[in-house]
C-alpha cells in the first residue's frame, strides 16, 4: 500500500556536514531577554544563579548544547558602545535602549559577563558589532580587547578588569540589518562599509582568522546579497547573513496563542518560504562562490506575533504554541537540507523574547514547544547529512497549499542514524513511508512532540503541558519504515 508521503534517502558520493552552528541562539539587550532573564544580577536576587546568570536557565540550555550564541543584538547592537560595559558595575553609564521600550540600560551585563556565560555554557560567542553609529576604531578595539594574548592598550584594560587570558571570539557580525535599523543603508553603500570595518578587525588569535559575517538581506533582498557577494573580497569574508521571520503581516501579525485557522495557515506559508529564500541566496551565492566557501548565516529566524496582551509592545514577549514548534520543526528540517551552504543560524531570541525556548515569570521558567524540537533535533548537530527525496501531501486551505510534510535524516558520529518529521496540517494525520535504500536496520525507536490542542501551550501553572513522548509506532521492514505522523506533531526517530 503506498502512503500518502514518501521519503527516498539519496546518498551521493559527497559528504554534507549539518553544522552545529545552524542550531545556534541570539539574545538581544530587548525586553526582559538580558535583564529579568537570563541575568537576575548578582545582588538582591533570591533566584539561584552563577555570577548573575541563572542557574535553571545555564542548565536548560546545557542541555540543548547551544553551539553558539549572538550578542548584544539585533538592532541594539548598533548603539552598543561596548567600553560601556566593561569595568566597576557602579561606575558604568546609564543609557537609553532606543529601540526596544526606551527603558534605561545600566550595562550590568556587558563584555565580560556575556563571554564569560558563554564558557559556563560551552558555547561560542557571536558578538555582533556597531556599525551603524559606532567608529571603525571602536570596533577593531573590542576585537583586540577580547582577543589578543600579547601587551596591547585593549589587552591591558581586559587585565586590569580582571581577565588575564583572551576569549579567542571567532565569530563577529559587522553590523546588524545594515539596510534598516544598522543604518538605512544600500548594499553598494555597505559593501564599502564593510571592507574598510572588515580590514580593521585584525585576527588577534592568530588561529586561523576571525568568521566575520556580513548583514545579510532582508528576505527576498536577492539584490541585496548579489551586491555584497559581488564587492566584497573573499579573504575578508565567512558568512553573509539572512533574516527573515515567519509573520503573517508586519502591520496585523496575530495573537501568538488565540489565532485563527487562517493566521495559522499563514504563518506556516510564511515560515514555509525560508525554503525558497534559502535556495534563491545559494544560487547566487554559487555564482560568485562555486566552492561554497562562504556560508548563508541565518542568524534572525522565527515566529513573531502580537505581544501577550498588557506586556510593553517594546519587549516582544509573546507565548510559543504548537505552531512554533511547527515552525522550528520545518525550518531545522530545511536548514539541514541546505547544509551545504547554510552553516550557521540563529533562533531570534533565546529568553522571553519572540519564539523563544525559555519563558520566567520572576523565580519560574518553562521550557516552550520550540525548545523541546531544538533538543529533539540537538542529534543533527555536527552528523553527516542523508539526501532525501520527499513526496509529500498537501496542507490546503482556501484553495492555497503548501507541503504538508517536512523531513531530513542524518547519521551522527556514534553511527546512529536519525529522521526527523514534521506535519503542519491541524487535522490530517499523515501516513509515511521512508525508503532506506540499501542502510540495514536492527532497530527503531521514537520520540514525538504534539498536543491535544493546536494552540495549546505551556504555561506557568502547567509548564510540562506539551513535553516529547515515547513514539513507538514505526515499523521497520526490510529497508521500508512506515509509521503514521499525528495532526500538528514532530518526530524524531533513531535507527540502529
Ligand atoms: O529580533 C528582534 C529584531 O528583529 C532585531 O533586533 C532586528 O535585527 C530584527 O529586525
């Protein structure tokens, strides 16, 4: 009997690594992120923390081994002077966060606080530099001041605050959204822009050089990225960027939990069209770059809706349903596909902002949907990727569709071989078969993420609402898998 989905693994002769680095965060200076999130500051706090940062949150996100983490922005990167935060806590100025809710900013939680959370976690920093109203100078100094081992003006400052050794930070955004808030700029004004930040930020590690990532297009900016592939010399770039969020409309763009049938069909049409973006930026990209030296960094991606009703329209907190776990689910699935060219990504944001994975409501945390995919999808990190070939049906509504289906299969380092998939459709089940080829199999076993509820969510009073559950109804015979995937659900499965 055939299903209605089918999924053919196509092994090639080339291997494709999935990067960790696609499984990668971004906490902002915006709302409660930082401040009331991830830090609770090291004085009048009773919540458990390491050097401000709080502990749940340090363990939750151990244990989805987050790859690396952007900061301090987004758009409040380019306003971030960073000699701002370094230094006494007491004597650090106050300064005005003017993009998100013009609330005061006491740069408690600066430089070293953030690199130093980073190695707590295991995770590499991504520090995202001001372009937009910083100076060239400015920035080559923070390179120099985080990075450089020998005697330096910047290296001494590091000491005297209290930090001997350098971080050794690899990967540097030279501005953020330079076509909008980094500065309004056009591409042919920033390409030049970048060449002369990019010639200043000198690799103070001596270890292979600085991953400096350009700021990329705003989604369908193809021109956007053919300007910057186009001007910019090759030895001093890694990454070009690329945003892009799934939202219905950026003037009406929903509740994140009450939306309608409709808003929900969008939003996944919405998150739907990554697929396309990131297909369009690669082949450009492979005109200029045929040996794919540079990656597509898609370091802003995720579900952005209406603020939770009576929060600060300005701190973008919004709760995090099934539909986001939708959301992570394909595009993880997509990222993976396009392994080839996109090697680092970027969930927006990590804590109590958009489609976050950690909410806290003064001492409580929750874990949302969107976490548990990420640490469902945690075994893809660094395993070789398996072409697929998917047939999929169709998730239709008011007579537009789109596939219902997602998937991408890979085999870690310990040989275990792992499919993850996806269905968006609200109601469908949906049968799938999973053609093997010639792999041989012993074992199969499952884990799977839905709901009763479509719109259901994890909240405060009931955090472990929506968690993964064992998921043992595929069967394996000879070189087929069949199982059925539930309305609204992901699964991972793991073969042996
Ligand atoms: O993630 C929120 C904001 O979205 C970022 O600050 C900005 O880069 C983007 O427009």
């Amino acid at each position: 009997v055939w299903a209605q989905n089918v999924v053919t693994f196509t092994p090639g002769k080339d291997t494709v690594t999935i990067n960790k680095h696609i499984y990668g965060h971004f906490a902002e200076h915006l709302g409660r992120c930082i401040y009331d999130g991830i830090y609770v500051g090291e004085e009048n706090t009773t919540i458990p923390h390491t050097n401000g940062v709080r502990n749940d949150v340090i363990d939750a996100l151990k244990n989805l081994n987050i790859p690396n983490l952007r900061w301090p922005g987004g758009c409040f990167a380019d306003t971030y002077h960073w000699k701002d935060g370094i230094g006494p806590k007491g004597k650090r100025p106050s300064i005005v966060n003017t993009w998100w809710g013009g609330v005061t900013e006491n740069n408690s939680f600066g430089t070293h606080d953030f690199l130093n959370m980073c190695e707590l976690l295991g995770t590499e920093p991504y520090l995202a530099g001001n372009v937009g109203s910083g100076e060239v100078q400015e920035l080559s100094d923070w390179v120099q001041y985080v990075n450089f081992g020998g005697k330096s003006p910047m290296s001494d400052l590091r000491r005297e605050n209290g930090r001997e050794k350098p971080w050794n930070v690899k990967f540097w955004g030279v501005g953020n959204e330079a076509w909008g808030c980094g500065g309004n700029m056009t591409p042919d004004y920033y390409a030049d822009v970048y060449r002369k930040y990019a010639t200043f930020m000198s690799d103070w590690t001596n270890t292979g050089g600085l991953f400096r990532i350009a700021s990329g297009a705003n989604g369908a900016d193809y021109n956007w990225t053919e300007t910057l592939m186009k001007k910019i010399p090759k030895n001093l770039v890694k990454g070009i960027a690329l945003h892009h969020y799934a939202v219905i409309e950026w003037k009406k763009k929903g509740p994140s939990t009450m939306y309608t049938d409709e808003q929900y069909f969008k939003t996944m049409k919405s998150a739907w069209l990554m697929n396309e973006l990131v297909e369009k930026h690669s082949a450009i990209m492979d005109k200029y770059d045929p040996a794919k030296e540079i990656a597509l960094v898609v370091d802003e991606w995720g579900g952005w809706y209406e603020v939770e009703p009576g929060t600060n329209p300005g701190f973008l907190y919004q709760q995090n349903t099934m539909r986001d776990a939708m959301i992570a689910g394909m595009t993880l699935n997509i990222f993976n596909n396009h392994a080839e060219r996109v090697r680092m990504a970027n969930l927006a944001q990590t804590v109590n902002v958009l489609q976050a994975v950690i909410l806290t409501e003064g001492n409580k945390m929750l874990l949302t949907p969107t976490y548990h995919v990420m640490e469902m999808y945690k075994v893809h990190q660094d395993a070789t990727l398996i072409p697929i070939q998917l047939n999929s049906a169709d998730f239709v509504f008011n007579g537009e569709k789109i596939p219902a289906v997602t998937a991408s299969a890979s085999i870690a380092k310990d040989g275990k071989t792992h499919i993850s998939l996806v269905n968006i459709d609200p109601t469908k089940e949906q049968a799938i078969t999973v053609d093997v080829a010639d792999k041989k199999y012993k074992s199969i076993n499952g884990r799977l993420l839905t709901s009763k509820k479509l719109r259901d969510f994890n909240s405060f009073d009931n955090p472990a609402n929506i968690k993964p559950a064992v998921f043992n109804e595929a069967q394996i015979k000879n070189n087929q898998i069949a199982l059925k995937l539930p309305p609204f659900s992901v699964v991972v499965l793991e073969l042996n």
